[in-house]
C-alpha cells in the first residue's frame, strides 16, 4: 500500500506540533491557569486571522477544479465563519468584547506575516497551494484539542472547557480530515519537485503555528508604537 502524502507531511511536522504542547500558552489552556489577559489577546488575533484564513478557502473554492471540490473548500469555509468564530464570539462575550470591536482589531506583526505569507502564495498559485497553507492550522488544532482532552482535569472546571471541546470535537475532526483528503487528493499524480515546494508550505504554517502561539503568550503587537 502506498503511503499517502499526509503521511510523508506527518513526519516532518510532528515534532513541531509536539512542541506547541510544551508551550506555556498551550499548556495552561490544558490545566485551566492561562491568564486571562494572554486568552483575549489571542481571542481577538485568532478572529482576525481567521477572517484572512475564511479567505483562503474562498480562493480554493474559485480555483477548484470540480464541483465536488467547490463544495468541499464551501463546506470548509461555512466550518470557519459559521462555527469557529461563533466560539470566539461567545469566549468574547464572556470578556465583553463586542463583535465589533473584534473586528476592528489590528493584527499582529506576526498575524500580518502569518496571513500575508498564506494569501500570497495562495493567490499566485494552483489549489495545490491553498491545501497546503490551510492544513496546518486546521489539522494541528485538531491534534492539540484531542491532545489537551486526554489530559487529567482538563474538561472539569476548566474556563477553557469549550475551546478543548470545540477542537476536539467529531465535527472540527471531520472538517480536519476533509482537509487532509482534500490534499492527498491534490497532490495525487504531482511530480516531486511539485510535492517538495507543497511540504515546505506546510512546514513553514507549523513554523508560522508556534510563531503566533508565543505572540499571544507574550501579548504582542508591534515592535513600536506608531
């Protein structure tokens, strides 16, 4: 049997998302301790972010190559904007954060390098490349949240029970497997070189994954205030 392509990515990323269990801001989202200042600063970078991430799918959606996945890339996009940011919508109320004003947030240097990294190559390139700079993120919260659920207490009384939930969740795994088929698919038949520069798209996003998790841990914005 041949291995697929998300397996040969598997190898490569793993020890990276690995690491983002080790990290502070992840670590206390498990046990229930993360300050609730780094929560809402995370809160209102990650809706930003994903306003650009709902973008990406909507570019695979204009670029896809059939119908069937037109509608996977639509199921995808309905996944970001109908059930992940009513999360964050629901986690801000709790903060009284309105919508609005989590909207208007303004990325992050790192969210802005994040996004623009993904967008740009997304825009210049194949479907190929949208699967790509989406997988990380959908597959690596996928494998947090079933992660921080195994461990001990973390679905008792823990403020951040919903966020383990959602990303733990059969739905959230289902769109998560959507995604990985979908680039199995793409990349089915590709000559290696193409499979290369297909990797290294999905390794940086992991890089990119750490990146912003210590920008929230920090709290930070800018270098310098304009």
């Amino acid at each position: 049997m041949s291995q697929l392509f998300t397996d040969r990515l598997w190898q490569r990323v793993e020890p990276i998302w690995r690491s983002y269990l080790d990290h502070p801001f992840v670590k206390r989202l498990g046990d229930g301790t993360l300050e609730k200042g780094k929560f809402k600063h995370w809160l209102k970078q990650d809706y930003v972010y994903l306003i650009d991430y709902a973008r990406l799918f909507a570019i695979g959606s204009a670029k896809a190559e059939d119908l069937a996945n037109m509608t996977t890339f639509a199921k995808l996009l309905h996944g970001v904007l109908d059930v992940e940011m009513d999360l964050h919508r629901k986690y801000a109320a709790e903060f009284g954060i309105s919508k609005k004003e989590l909207e208007a947030t303004e990325p992050s240097a790192i969210t802005t390098a994040y996004t623009s990294y993904m967008l740009n190559l997304s825009q210049r390139g194949g479907v190929d490349n949208v699967v790509a700079s989406v997988l990380a993120c959908e597959w690596s919260y996928n494998y947090i949240g079933k992660s921080l659920a195994k461990w001990p207490g973390a679905l008792d009384d823990n403020f951040y029970r919903s966020w383990i939930e959602m990303y733990s969740s059969n739905e959230f795994t289902d769109l998560a497997e959507e995604t990985k088929q979908l680039m199995n698919q793409v990349a089915e038949g590709k000559p290696e070189r193409d499979l290369a520069q297909i990797e290294e798209i999905v390794v940086k996003t992991s890089q990119f994954e750490y990146m912003f998790w210590d920008m929230v841990d920090n709290k930070e914005n800018w270098p310098v205030n304009a």
